[in-house]
C-alpha cells in the first residue's frame, strides 16, 4: 500500500474553516474505490497545523488518485490556504491495514 502523511501550515485567517474547504475534496478521495483511509487531523502544538494521513491500495490506486480531477481542484483549492508548501512522506509499504502495536497491548 502506499502510506503518505502531509503536513499543511494553513494561515491563521483560515483555520477555523479549513475543514469546510477540503470537505468535498476529502469525500471524494474517500470514495475512490483504491484508498484505505484519508483522515485529517490538528497538531496538539500548533493549530494552524493540519496533518492529513492517508492509504491508497496500489500503485494503480495512487495514480489515479493524484491523476483524478478533485485531486486537481483540491490542491488549488487549498492553495491560497497555505503559508507554505506542504512537507510529505511518502512510501510504499508491506501491508493492508492498521496493525495492533505489539509494544503496548492492551487485554
């Protein structure tokens, strides 16, 4: 699967309706039949930081997300959002879903 996180640094001005803006962007990505989990969060340190973490199936389901049209309009709707460019990690990786962390197991 591939496995991305992305850091997005959005203006003070915007964060409280940030969410509202990558709204139908986020359905739409939700529905690609090849992505695993597409989940927004805020940092605890910073709240004008909003980190995405998202799954995609494939190579084939990656593509065609990054390839598809609300990928598109979903970046440049976010772009006069943003102080900076976003920061990315992103990587293909065994599995196909969340494993249980075997250090810290709760019974």
């Amino acid at each position: 699967m591939y496995f991305i996180v992305v850091k997005y640094q959005v203006k003070p001005e915007n964060t409280e309706n940030f969410m509202d803006h990558v709204a139908e962007f986020t359905q739409a990505t939700r529905a690609e039949e090849g992505n695993l989990w597409f989940d927004w969060s805020v940092s605890v340190e910073d709240p004008n930081e909003f980190v995405l973490v998202e799954a995609f199936r494939d190579d084939e389901a990656a593509a065609a997300h990054v390839n598809s049209a609300h990928f598109a309009a979903g970046i440049e709707s976010m772009r006069p959002l943003l102080v900076s460019t976003p920061k990315i990690v992103s990587r293909k990786v065994d599995g196909e879903d969340w494993d249980t962390m075997g250090e810290l197991v709760i019974d």
